[in-house]
C-alpha cells in the first residue's frame, strides 16, 4: 500500500468536523482503501463484481439441499438480472458479470482423486485473473457452484487443520450435514501426505470457481485493487493466498460474516474482521455487496466533510 | 403492523430463488418495513431524516471534550452541508432537516433542579412530533447538544436504574468521565422520588433535543412510519416510550451499535439487536443513516428477484 496516500488520508481525517475517532470502522476503511487505491481522497465509484459458477463432482454424494443442475438455472437468472445478486448490485451502483467454467464438466470427486488436473487448475486460476479489471476501485468475487461448502469445508479442513468445518450451506438436513463431514473426511484421507502446499490443496479439493476466485484475488493484489471478500466459499478460496504468504491478503477485508457455521472460525484463521454479520448463507458475494453500503458511506463522509477550519468550528 | 401486508410479503419472499431463509436478517427486515407501511412489498425510497439540535445547562459542569458553542456551530455546519451526516444522507438518498430548539436558552442544569418546565417539555416534544412526514417510508431522528451523552446517561440511569451508564462522549478523559458519572449521580439524588412517570425523568434530567426525539417517535409510531434508532441518546430518548408503554417501539429498530460504553446495555433494555456495530460515536443519526444500506439492500432483493417459476429454477 502507498505510505504516503494513507498518511495524507489520516491527516485530513484528523481535521475532518466530527471529533477524533468518531466516524470509527469507516476511518480505518478509508485509510485501507487510500493507501492500496494509492489516492489520499479514495473512491468507490467503480466497483467490479465477478460471480464464477463452477460443478463439483461431490454433489453426487448428496452433499447439498438443492440438485446440480441449479448451477446452471442460477446462471441464467444472473443473466436474466433476477438473482438476489443483481438487484444488490443495482442498488449500490456495481458493474456485475458472470463467468462459467465448464458447467458440463463437473470436477472430479475428491473423494476418489484429485478434483481437477493441474491443466484445469491453471485454467481456472486464470479465468479468475484475466476477469478483474486493473482500473476497478473496488472488486468483489461472488460464487455459484451447488455442493461448494463442502468444497470450501475441505479446502478449509486441510489448510487450518481440525474437524468441524463442514456447516449446512444452503440447508441440509441433519443426515446431509453427516454426508458432507464425511465427504470431507474422505477427502483428506484419500489425499493425505499430499497437502503441504496450499495450491495443491486448491487442485486435489477445490473446484473451478473457487480457484477462479483465488486467482482473482491475486490479480486484485498485482493490480493493487482492494477485494471485498464474501462468505464461506470467497474466504477459502483467499485462504489458499494466506496460507502461501502471510500478508498475502492484506489488500482484502470481511464484508460479512456469515451463518454458515464455519465462517468465523474461517474468518479468524485469516484474522478479518467483518463488516456485517446479519446471517446471510446466500453466496454470490451477497454479504461482500451488502457491505458496499459501509465502504461507500466511508468514502463519503471522508471526501466531502467540512474540516473544522472551513465550518468556523471549534476543535475540542 | 399490517399482518395481511407482512403474511403477503413472507409469501413472496418463500417462492424468490434463494433457499429459505438465506438471506438472514434482511428478510426479517422486510417483514417488519411490510407490517408498519402496509405495504406486501416495502419501499425505501423516501427517508426523512430530522436532526435535532439543543443545549444543556450541565455543559458547564466539564461533561463534553467540547464547548457548549460548538452545538451552534455544528448547526451551521448541518446547514452549510459540511457534516458527517450530510454526506451520508446524501448517499443514501434521504432527506435531510436541522430543527434547533432554543440554542440560546440552554436547558437548566439538573443538578440543581429539572432541566425543563412543563411547557418546555410539551413544545420539545411537540417539535418532534411536528417534524414527522407521514408519508415517510422510513424515519430516523438525530441529534447535537454538546453534553448530550451525560443527559443520556442520567436518563438511561433513571429509567433502567443501576451504574456506569455515563461513558466517553465524543471523547472525555479519565476526569472528564469522573465529572460525568458525578452529575448523572446528582441529578439522580436531586430529583429521588419523582422519577417513576417516565415523561417525567425526561424532563427533570433530559433535553429539549432529546425530547424532540422521543416526540418525533411517537408520532412516527401513530402515523406508521417505521424508525431507525441511532445511538445512544437516540436510544435513551425512545426508552422514555419503551418504559411508558411495554411495545412502543415495535416500529423501530436498532440501526447500529456505537462505541458509546453503555449503548450496548441500553440496546439489551430495549430489547434491539442492531443491524451494525461499527464503533461509530457521533450521533447525527450518522449510525442509523449508514444502516439504510442494509435496509435499501433488503428492500431490493425483496421487490427485484425472480420467483422459482418465473426463472425456471429448481427449489429444494
């Protein structure tokens, strides 16, 4: 982040009428926002939602509430601008697109190999790099992909370590949470010796559009674009970065916290700290729009504020 | 509330495409805006912000980190468009009104006797109630009075009963905070038996802006209008209705938990989770104004979805 863009973004700040301090989260958010949009005044007027839909060759093991052939119906309703997603992004002025990674070619079940080759991973990587806009002040990844809390639960599972990761997603039954601990376990028995390094993780457990989203979250990095992360599924997909370099996702921060029972342990391991935590379990980076509300109220009040001088007020 | 209006909207809300329940709070949000409008699907598009302004005779006892001319100040910084709160209503599209009560005429410091006559009181509370456009979608009330937070406190105290409601304020020193906790615990001594009738408290330790608030209220309460709750004066103003009458404020909610020490124990009184909690301590109505963008969210993807039919997805 640039030094100097936070530094004048702090001193303005200290000046603003309001007493020091009092505008709380917002203040660090616009110092966030300032020093990796390198502006000492930062906007939030271009914001890049991407939402990635991949298939996963667990939801055969009836690890989700909903059929596998919802992925692709959620598309189209993306596309047809009838999803919760586009009205959230109407309402606070983001640019949405939607990016499918072979919807017709589910990845392999992790249970009995590696979910994708390594050419797949690249690919899928790739799709989430080549999709982020340089220019952006602000992107957002979203996430549609039926079966991917289990995803996630496992990529999260083998990367932090410990039990208890698998959650009910979009609302399993208590016999389908018990599927998908187990899908989880099976998953880490079946690739055992072969998770040390977290891209490989990504390969053996992942699916393509979590990785779509990891690779977004890099090219959101290179590029200096802030992210605004998700729920469950955008979190894991970024703690495959934080578990290759620590400080890897400092130009990211929580949107929300979510209800799906794993997420603050998640969000934890990565040390964010939500904006919101209003129990959304939708995905389609709902929460990280949501919060928009916030970032942009921020940038608001930062950018136009009186400062005590020109208000004729009293400093205390 | 509408139940006719709210079962409408909660039908609506079981055929859009997400899983039940999915998006958390925002749905619950939904039926409380659709019981109070009257409305199968709610609207947020026209929000009235009022923000009272007033001055207290306990400023001279060392309570604020600021003097009392900074009340006047702020309110020509309202005016001018400099504030926090200009800015934020600004982004969220909502209107905005300063109403000043008597700035001149400080309310009487209550240590020494009831900070308002009887006819204070009444026209206090009449320009609140006045101020109320019925038809509002939503209203939210904020407030400026230097020394507010300690008229808060005696109130919070007085009704709640119990210590250490006096906190930090815009931002006191260890002293300061000593200053503050000493006269709260006067003007409770002072007015020892007199304080059951909860309009009572208000005007022996409240204040003129304060009593705008719980007027405006009440009013927002008679003609329907569903409320916003800012902070912690906002809070000790509607628990001088909520000690009143048990349900007096089912048309509100909590915007936003602040910094405030004690408005997280005052939100318990009440019996309100706030939509956010952001370390905000700056009254305004800058709070309960940054929640509209959770609100507008609600109100977005309630209207805006598809139903399962209409986009041709699977349900559950």
């Amino acid at each position: 982040p640039d030094a100097g863009a936070q530094a004048a973004a702090q001193a303005r700040d200290a000046v603003l009428t309001k007493p020091p301090g009092a505008l709380g989260r917002l203040e660090s958010l616009v110092l966030w926002l300032a020093g990796w949009q390198g502006r000492a005044i930062p906007q939030a007027d271009r914001v890049q939602v991407a939402i990635f839909a991949g298939n996963h060759g667990i939801a055969a093991r009836g690890v989700s509430a909903f059929p596998p052939e919802v992925t692709v119906q959620m598309v189209a309703n993306f596309r047809a601008g009838g999803a919760a997603i586009n009205q959230l992004c109407k309402a606070f002025g983001a640019s949405m697109a939607v990016h499918e990674l072979s919807l017709d070619r589910p990845t392999a079940d992790f249970t009995e190999g590696p979910a994708m080759t390594e050419d797949e991973l690249v690919e899928a990587l790739a799709t989430g790099w080549n999709a982020v806009d340089p220019e952006a002040d602000i992107f957002i990844a979203g996430e549609m992909g039926i079966a991917n809390t289990c995803t996630a639960a496992a990529l999260a599972a083998a990367l932090f370590g410990g039990l208890g990761w698998a959650g009910r997603g979009t609302g399993v039954d208590d016999a389908g949470l018990s599927r998908k601990a187990a899908t989880v376990e099976a998953g880490l028995e079946r690739h055992a010796g072969h998770l040390d390094d977290p891209f490989e993780v990504l390969r053996r457990l992942g699916g393509r559009e979590v990785a779509a989203m990891t690779g977004a979250y890099l090219a959101a990095r290179a590029h200096r674009v802030p992210v605004v992360l998700d729920g469950f599924i955008s979190c894991a997909a970024a703690a495959v970065l934080h578990k290759a370099r620590p400080g890897a996702l400092d130009h990211c921060i929580a949107g929300h916290q979510s209800a799906e029972g794993a997420h603050a342990r998640l969000l934890a391991a990565l040390d964010k700290a939500p904006l919101l935590s209003l129990g959304l379990r939708l995905g389609e980076a709902s929460g990280a729009v949501l919060a928009l509300g916030v970032i942009k109220g921020a940038v608001a009040t930062h950018s136009g504020m009186a400062t005590f001088a020109e208000a004729g007020v009293t400093a205390g």
